[in-house]
C-alpha cells in the first residue's frame, strides 16, 4: 500500500488510534491497514477491504 509508505517516511495520511485493539489504522480508498509502530518501523497486522477488516 502507497499510504503506509508514505506514513512511515512523513507521518502523513488517514490514521487514527483503534480503541478497543493497540495499533493504528490507515485508509487507502476502500481498503484500511491495521498496523504497530515498533522502533520507527511500520509493521502491518492485518489488511483488507473494509468492511470485514474489524
């Protein structure tokens, strides 16, 4: 996904904390990325469209 390349090099894009699960989502259109930031790297949960990816 563009948009975790892009967060992990500018912070930028549509992230927002989850509440109920640590981590971080990002939105990239229709599709969302749940992700941790470990030492300045992103590390990917789990990814897919949106509606079954909570």
């Amino acid at each position: 996904m563009d948009a975790l390349q892009k967060y992990e090099q500018d912070g930028s894009g549509d992230v927002k904390k989850l509440v109920n699960r640590n981590g971080y989502r990002i939105r990239a259109g229709d599709y969302r990325a749940i992700f941790k930031v470990e030492s300045g790297e992103v590390i990917v949960l789990d990814a897919g469209p949106r509606g079954g990816i909570y």
